[in-house]
C-alpha cells in the first residue's frame, strides 16, 4: 500500500490558538527549540524540553507551554488523506514524501538526531527503509543519484533508504538533523539501520553521532 511520510514545522506561542491533530498511523514530535506542554483537559501531564521528542499517532491537541516553541512533527498517513494537511502562520508542511509499505504491524518509527562536528562526513551509505531529515543547524550536502543536494537550518530531505548517499557537512561550524525513518521491526531496540557500501569504509572512523527519541511499533 502506498503512504506518505509528512514533516511539519509547527511554530507555538504560549497564547497560540491549539492545533488539533487527527489520528494517523504513526506520529513524531521533535522539540527544535523552547518546551510543549502535554495536557489532559486543562491540566499539564507532561512539559517536553528542547532537544526531546514524543510519539503520540492518536488523537490530539498540539499547545504551546509556558515560552514559544519550534517543533517538527512527522506523520505517517495514506497517501490520499489530507485530515491534517491545512497549513497556517502556526503550522507549515516542509516535506511529504510517498513510501510504499507492507503490513505496517512490521514496521517501527524511529526518530533520532544526528550530529557532525565540522569538516564531518557520512561515508558512502544507504539504509533498511526511508526517512525524512530536516537541518537543524550548520549546513550539510546530500550526494546522490548523480546530484549534490545542499541544505541550510529547517531544509528538508527524503532518503528512500537502497539509494546510496555520501553527505558532508559545513566546514567551519558544527551541524545536525532530526529524522524520522520507517525500518523493519526487527531493527526495534536501537539496531543500526545503516549499511556501509565500500568495505574499505566499515572499520574507518566516523565523525557522526546519534542519539535516539524514539524506537517503537507502529500500531495498526
């Protein structure tokens, strides 16, 4: 079946008007800067700081918390829905891309950050499944199928996962993206979805890091 994997910039004040979100079949939130107050009713049940994120696919209600926020939040939907396609001041689409799945139920969301410091590289890769990535900070450029791609803060990109990609990033300061991929399940627990094409690059040293939010099912 054919999905589509959407990336939003949400930008919340605390006095913001609440943005209502439909459930969809997976949903990333990644906090870019300032916090985002989860509430039940009127009452605050959990206050995310920057650099944190939080899956949350059912039914929902996006407010600001106690400082204005940048979020970038991820859905996984049909390709023909568009519940929550309306954009606003509040809420921008940056990125859908299509990506065809099967059973779902075999399937995990995995969103994670990952940081170069400058002169950084990612050597001659591709991954187990497709992803969107949005700059966070610094500059990176994307090598592949033949093109150089180049990306500044809030710029995003689709990897579809068997297409190889060289990325190197700024020179001078340092960089990171936030990302989200759908992977097979058997990768659940922090299980490296990256594949190296030259052997010569497996053993070399590599100058990104990761850290993980979030790594569970999706629930059909």
């Amino acid at each position: 079946m054919n999905y589509e994997l959407r990336l939003y910039l949400d930008q919340l004040t605390a006095k913001s008007a609440p943005i209502e979100l439909k459930e969809t079949y997976a949903r990333a939130i990644y906090i870019a800067e300032g916090s985002l107050a989860i509430k039940n009713g009127v009452a605050t049940i959990l206050t995310l700081s920057q650099n944190s994120a939080i899956s949350i696919p059912e039914l929902f209600t996006l407010s600001g918390g106690s400082v204005d926020a940048t979020l970038l939040r991820w859905e996984l939907v049909d390709e023909a829905d568009r519940t929550n396609e309306i954009q606003s001041k509040q809420s921008i689409l940056l990125l859908a891309a299509k990506i065809a799945l099967g059973d779902l139920s075999q399937y995990i969301i995995r969103c994670d950050r990952v940081d170069f410091p400058p002169y950084g590289e990612a050597l001659t890769h591709k991954h187990e499944g497709g992803g969107i990535r949005c700059l966070l900070f610094g500059s990176i450029q994307i090598h592949t199928m033949g093109s150089i791609h180049a990306y500044q803060p809030q710029g995003a990109w689709f990897e579809a996962g068997p297409d190889l990609v060289y990325a190197e990033t700024d020179k001078v300061l340092a960089s990171a993206f936030a990302r989200v991929m759908i992977l097979p399940k058997a990768l659940i627990g922090g299980k490296s979805s990256i594949e190296y094409v030259n052997a010569d690059d497996i053993n070399k040293p590599k100058t990104q890091r990761y850290q993980i939010f979030i790594d569970e099912l999706i629930k059909k």
